[in-house]
C-alpha cells in the first residue's frame, strides 16, 4: 500500500515520456532527495529544477520526497544508491543524520551535490550553500540605515518576530542582524517573540508587541517573509503600519517580493534557491569527463526593494 | 436505562461545584494576568485594557472554536484528532476559489461561494469521520489520526505546497479578508456558536444522548438510543466548526495555507480537558470548555505582552494543564 502510494507519488514528479522519433533518449537519470516539499520555499526549488531540466530531454529527473523525517530521507537516498543514478542532489533534512548516507553515495561512485544546507562530513562532491548570517548582517545593515534616515542618527526601536528555536536559519538571522546592530547602542531590539516561522502565529504575537508598546516601534524584522506579512496584518488592524517599516527575508516571487512591490514590506532578502547553479554544474558534471567542480559555491543573496 | 448525571438535571447549570471551581480559576488567572501586565507610557494597565483583551480573544478563536464541538466529541468517549488538518483543507479550498476562480458574479456571491465550499468540505470531512468510526466501529484515536494524515496531504495537494496569498487588495480575496476578520465577526462567531452548542447540550434531546453514550456506551445501546446517528453528528459538527474556523483563519491571514492548524487539535484538545470534561466521557461542559479557552487565551496573551520566552510559555502552559486535571480529579474523588 505505502509502497503503491510511494510509486504514485514520484509518479507525479517525473517529466512525461517523450514522445515522436526526434527526442533523443533520456541518458541520464538525475534524483533530487528534498527533505520536505511542503514548504513554499522548497516546492519553488523543485518547481525551477523540473523548469531547468525540462529543456535537457537526455535527463530524466526523479524528486523524493523526505516529508521532514531524515529516517524517510536516508531510505529514500539509499533506493536511489541502488539505481545508481548519474547525480545525486540532496537537500538534506540535518545536519548529522545525512552524512553518513551521503558518503555511501558518493562510495558508490556518484556524484553527489549538497544543496544548501550543511552536513557534518563533507560527504559531497560539491556543496552549493547560501549564507544566513550574511543575509541577517544585511537586514541589519539596511535597519541601521533606514534608522539613520528616519530618527537623524542610528537610533530606534526594532520588534523581532523570530523563526522555530535551535534552527539553523533562525540562530543565524538573527546573530548576523544583531553583529550589525550591537555596533549602535541607541538601537534597542525592545520586543522579541517566536513565531515558529508561522504567519498566523506571528500575527498573534505582534498583536502583543503592539498593544506592550502603545508607541516608538520604528521597525519589525522577522525571519522569514510570511512573518513579516503577518506582523504587518497585525498592524494594520490597529491602523498602525504606516508608523513603522517591516522586514523579511526569503523574497520567493509569489510571497516577498510581491508583497515588496505592493509596498507592504519594506525590504526583504532573498535566500537564493540554490537550483540554478546546482542544474549548471550537475550538467557539467555529467556531460565533462574531466570537470572537477569547487568544494563550495556560496550564492550571495539580493536585497529587493521598491525601486 | 443510561444514568444521566445529576448535574444534568439540575435547573442552574452554573450553581455546580466543577463550575464554580472553573470559574474562580478563570477570575484568579485574569486577576494574575492584571498583577504581572506591563504598564503603557501613561501608567495604564495594557491587559486590562479593552483592545488587548478583545485582541486576546480574537487570537483564541480558530482554536477556541473548534473546541466546542471536540467538546461533543469527547463526550462521547471520542477523540478527533483531524480538526487541525480540516482547518488547512478548508482554508485552502476558500483560497483557491477566491484566487484562481474569476466568475462573472458579484463579488459578494463569490466570496460566499467561497466560504460554503471551505465550510461544506469540513462537515463532509467530519461526517466521513463519524462513518468510519460507527460503521467500520474502528476507534476514533486510528481514524480520525488516519484523516488528519490524509486531509493535511489532501491540503497540500490542493494548494501544490504552496501558500495561497490574497492579497489586502479590492479584488474578492482581499474584500475576503477584510469583511471576515473583523474582531466583532470572529468574536461573535465564537459567543454565538459557543451559546448554540451550550444550548444543545444543556437543553435537547441529543446533548441528553451525547453524555448517555460516553458514560456507558452499551447501556445507550441497549436502551435502543440512535448510537450511530449521535456520534456521527458529533464527529460531522467537529468538521464543520474545523471548516468555520478554517475560513476565519483564512481571512484573518489572508492566506489559504496547508500548513496552518497544526497541533492545533492538541490545543482544542488542552481547552477541553481544562474546562473539566472527562477525556472517558460522560463528564464536563461547554461552560467549562469557553473558561479552559479564556484560561489559555489570558495566560498566552499576558506572557506575549511580558515578552517571556516561548520556550518558558510552553511550560507555564503544561503546568496549567496539569494542575487543572489534577483539580478534576480531586473533585472527582470528593
């Protein structure tokens, strides 16, 4: 039954079967293990890699689907090891349960590129990474700014609606922001709240924020972007958005970056999908005998704001 | 014939022991609340003040909501566990249609469309539930634990992973969201439906049956009391509180999101058991479920203003929990 399920399942994320006597035959077989497609930001990640595949007709691309357990995520990669695919792409669920299967990948004689996230072994043949703590000392760079514009000198008051606790995306945000922000000692973080990256929840908790502080909220910077637009509701209802800016960060098209060009945010910074220049090398790995690729690539992030 | 419980039969539901212990607890909390509030500029007290309460309250509706029919539910002996991933599917299915659906209908009847469908796929997904439950007489933990798999999946599916954003715009999506998440709306739905479903149990024939069949299900049986028709209305009214609130939720956020309401069940769940109602049954009110509601709404909303740390709420919470059964079960002992 879950066997069936599954087939089904993968079913949904192959590309058609090619079809007229013109389409050359698929050569490579390429298998994506996504830790968990039920987040806009990775269901975006596997949209752009079904996108930028589909113009490789020699490539057949199989997305797994991890679901947020890394016991499901190993046995996913370890069926794949057995297929012996021509590559291997893992965005791994953590950090420490992965190293191990990726490195039986890679013994296995696959190339294996590790997308985004860390692991503790460096169990891949290439690592494309983003950088959390940069894209937080860049949102702390533009407060300090804005701050500067809006008060005469570097001073105000920042609310923070903060990710899940102990995650990677969340620590670091947040720390980069502060290394900028510690610098200016009139700049008071003066409420922090989790909202477990959850718009509704980040609705609620600046809802609080705002009533335990009547006035003097200058910015609201939150984790990711959906926080921020929740925030933003939140102050909206209280008729008091104009009062301050709101910061996020992700900039997926659909989400921060719309809700930049409606003026509802601020800013946001984009936390780049990394697929672009997993597909460029990928390729170039299954198509150059002798293409040796770096140890890392680190994709810088983008500020987007309304022009 | 099944005992029906003496405080059933008694003319002042209020003028109970339970109650009254429910009771003071919420005026101790609130009181606390009032002591530990952080004060404005001006010297007042920011909880007491009547925006931060009305805030508060409306922060507890989708929850708060669903919570009386689970009451029902629990009655019974029952559990549903899906109600968390029936707000997704509602909320989700209201988004799509005021989204991606542009008929050539005023906007009012578009929106209400909406809302029907989002609501109408919550009784469906409870009556479903209360099939499998009596016809198949498979327990209600596995199937209501197999439909929240299922229904999130679904949800997700609907929404392909994604959030469904409706803008604050003029267009159906966002009238959407600005007509439904009035703070009178979301309130008002709550105290209407909290007095509805108060009435049903304390005045008709099937709250009788409702607390018959969980404090002794064969005796109901025996006694020739409609046992499949009660429980399955009982799980059919959790899904369509679940299909409400998920479209409040949805309006609120405007946003159709697959992953909203989750663990939300285990809150409803939470503000039942510290409302007093028995999780074997029989036992407990939609009094006390509307007072365990406004204890975890006041207790959240003072520790947010206070700026206490998740982590810290999360145990203050699970404190409450616990010295609130732990009252039940002294009072049952007496």
């Amino acid at each position: 039954m879950a066997g069936a399920l599954l087939l089904l399942a993968t079913g949904c994320n192959e590309a058609p079967p090619p079809t007229g006597t013109a389409t050359p035959p698929e050569r490579f077989l390429v298998v994506f293990s996504q830790c968990n497609n039920a987040e806009p930001y990775r269901a975006s990640q596997n949209r752009r890699l079904e996108e930028l595949f589909s113009s490789h007709p020699e490539v057949k691309l199989v997305i797994h689907d991890g679901q947020a357990d890394a016991a499901k995520q190993i046995a996913q990669i370890e069926n794949s090891i057995r297929q012996k695919p021509s590559l291997l792409i893992v965005a791994p669920l953590q950090r420490d349960a992965l190293s191990r299967v990726m490195g039986e990948a890679l013994a296995a004689g696959i190339p294996t590129i590790c997308l985004e996230r860390d692991i503790v072994e460096p169990n891949y043949t290439t690592w494309i990474r983003c950088d959390n703590f940069a894209i937080g000392a860049m949102a702390g760079q533009w407060m300090t700014e804005y701050l500067t514009r809006k008060n005469g000198a570097p001073k105000g008051n920042i609310v923070e609606i903060r990710g899940m606790q102990g995650v990677e995306g969340a620590i670091n945000r947040h720390a980069g922001a502060l290394s900028v922000l510690t610098n200016h000692s009139e700049i008071r973080i003066i409420h922090d709240a989790t909202a477990n990256w959850f718009q509704p929840v980040a609705m609620d908790r600046m809802t609080e924020a705002l009533n335990a502080h009547p006035v003097g909220i200058d910015v609201v910077y939150a984790h990711n972007d959906p926080m921020a637009y929740g925030a933003y509701l939140a102050a909206k209802e209280k008729g008091r958005e104009k009062e301050m800016v709101f910061v996020g960060v992700d900039g997926l098209p659909h989400e921060g970056s719309r809700y930049v060009q409606e003026g509802i945010l601020g800013v946001t910074f984009e936390y780049p999908l990394c697929v672009d220049k997993a597909v460029e090398v990928g390729l170039r790995l299954l198509k150059e005998p002798g293409f040796r690729p770096e140890k890392t690539y680190l994709m810088s992030s983008r500020m987007i704001a309304r022009p | 014939m099944a005992t029906v419980p003496s405080a059933q039969r008694s003319p002042f539901p209020f003028a109970r022991w339970g109650n009254w212990r429910i009771t003071l607890t919420v005026f101790a909390v609130f009181i606390g609340a009032a002591l530990v509030s952080p004060r404005s500029f001006e010297g007042g007290n920011i909880f007491l003040d009547l925006a931060n309460l009305t805030d508060a309250l409306r922060a507890l509706v989708p929850v708060a909501i669903i919570a009386l029919a689970m009451t029902f539910v629990i009655l019974t002996a029952g559990i549903d566990l899906s109600v968390g991933a029936i707000i997704a599917l509602s909320g989700v299915i209201t988004a799509r249609i005021l989204a991606d659906w542009h008929p050539a209908i005023g906007l009012g009847l578009h929106v209400s469309l909406a809302i029907l469908a989002g609501v109408i796929v919550g009784l469906l997904a409870g009556f479903l539930n209360g099939m499998l439950v009596t016809w198949l007489r498979i327990q209600s933990f596995i199937v209501t634990l197999a439909s929240m798999i299922g229904l999130r999946g679904l949800a997700l599916w609907v929404a392909d992973n994604e959030r469904i954003g409706l803008g604050v715009g003029h267009d159906a999506g966002g009238l959407f969201g600005t007509w439904f998440s009035s703070k009178p709306l979301m309130v008002g739905t709550w105290i209407s439906l909290s007095l509805v479903f108060f009435l049903i149990l304390s005045r008709t024939v099937f709250g009788r049956h409702l607390r018959a069949l969980g404090d002794n299900a064969t005796a109901s049986y025996l006694a020739g009391l409609p046992v499949v028709r009660i429980q399955v209305a009982a799980y059919a009214l959790s899904g369509l509180l679940a299909g409400i609130s998920g479209v409040l939720l949805a309006a609120r956020t405007t946003t159709g999101d697959p992953n909203a309401g989750v663990t939300m069940e285990l809150d409803a769940i939470a503000m039942v058991v510290i409302g007093g109602t028995s999780l074997s049954g029989g036992r407990g009110g939609i009094y006390g479920t509307v007072c365990g509601a406004l204890i975890i709404g006041v207790v959240t909303n003072v520790l947010g203003l206070r700026n206490v740390g998740s982590n810290a709420q999360l145990v203050l919470k699970a404190v409450i929990i616990v010295l609130s059964v732990a009252a039940q079960r002294t009072r049952e002992r007496s």
